[in-house]
C-alpha cells in the first residue's frame, strides 16, 4: 500500500536540485590575462602582508601577547 506521502530523501533532492544548478552556472573560468585583475593588493585580505607581518612581530614581542600566530615575546621590547 502507497500512501500519499513522499519519502524526505526525495523531496531533499528535489530541493537541492535548484540549488546545484544555480551553482553550477554561476561558476565561469578565469582566463590568464584576467588573473592580475585578481591578484591585485585591492583584492586581498590584507593588502599590505610583510608590513602586517611585521607589526604584528613588534606588537608580539613588546608586549609579550600571543597574537594568534602561536608564539610570544619576553616582554622586554627585545628583538
């Protein structure tokens, strides 16, 4: 006997589906010459890196914290 209810694997898939299509098209290949459009220092998190890096440093080891980076200074303002 069937009853009228659908099975949830089903009705899942029937939702997901959408989804994954939707996804699928929104993806598009990046050519090289379009790359440095996206490498630029616009684009990152942190655009200036090595200058971070380095404050970062100075803070970790004047104040003796751990910045996240996983080590600490002596508190001394030592380098």
């Amino acid at each position: 006997m069937m009853s009228g209810r659908v099975r949830a694997p089903a009705v899942t898939g029937l939702l997901l589906l959408p989804l994954a299509l939707a996804s699928l098209l929104a993806c598009q290949s990046v050519e090289p010459w379009e790359r440095a459009a996206f490498a630029a220092a616009r684009m990152q998190s942190e655009p200036h890196a090595p200058h971070a890096a380095f404050v970062d440093h100075v803070r970790q080891s004047r104040e003796a914290i751990d910045a996240g980076s996983g080590s600490s200074g002596g508190g001394c303002g030592c380098y």
